[in-house]
C-alpha cells in the first residue's frame, strides 16, 4: 500500500514543483526569445561637406556593411529635403541652398526600421 501524498515513490509536492517550474522556463523561454528579435541596432553616418553639398553615407555600426533603404531628412533654414536610399545604396548627396548666408547649419536624420533613429548636424559654408 503506498503511503498518503506519494506518487510511484516520489512525493507529489516534488512532482508539482518540477511541473510548475518546466512550465514557468518555457514561458521565459518564449520572452527572451521575442526580446532577441525587437533588439535595435545602431547605425554609423558619415558626411562628406564640399561647399554647399552635403554627401550622407549610412553603415551598420557594428558590422560596417552599407545600410541601404534608410531614409534622410535634412533640415535647413528656409526648407527640408528627404530622400530613402535603395536597397543597393548607401549614399546621397544633397544640395543645400545658402541663400545670402556665408555659413549654414543643417540638421541631417537618418532613420532605418530595425535601428535606432541617428541626429546630428553639418555646416556648409560658401
């Protein structure tokens, strides 16, 4: 006859806790799982400034492979101007208007789905 709370030997409380406790590791299985794929990464842009031409190139920062189909905005006083790289391109280069200013300061965004959204600035003189 077996003994009251035992199951084939083994005490049922032993049982149910490595029940629960193979339940609760395959749920945080599951959530470190969809953490790995909503990980962004970081981008690396470089300008290249010659006058009033403003050349944006976009990298992945950790591998340094072109990061083609990101999306561009310059910002500048009196306008804006975007542009979405393609696929096989990771450079463009925008002709920023000066008006009658012998120094203009240009905001440059660049953004990627997958990446952390890039800022910063670039001054184009005459």
């Amino acid at each position: 006859m077996e003994e009251k709370g035992q199951l084939m030997g083994v005490p049922i409380k032993l049982v149910m806790a490595l029940v629960i406790g193979t339940m609760t590791m395959g749920i945080l299985m599951q959530f470190v799982g969809t953490a790995e794929r909503t990980v962004l990464r970081d981008m690396d842009v470089r300008f290249t400034i010659s006058r009033n031409s403003l050349t944006v190139k976009v990298y992945d920062a950790a591998s340094g492979d072109n990061l083609g189909g990101s999306t561009v905005v310059v910002k500048y006083p009196g306008g804006i101007k975007a542009h979405t790289l393609g696929t096989n391109s990771n450079q463009y280069t925008f002709t920023v208007p000066l008006g009658g200013a012998n120094v203009v300061v240009a905001t440059v965004q660049v953004t990627r789905n997958g990446y952390i959204p890039w800022e910063g600035q670039a001054a184009l003189k005459r």
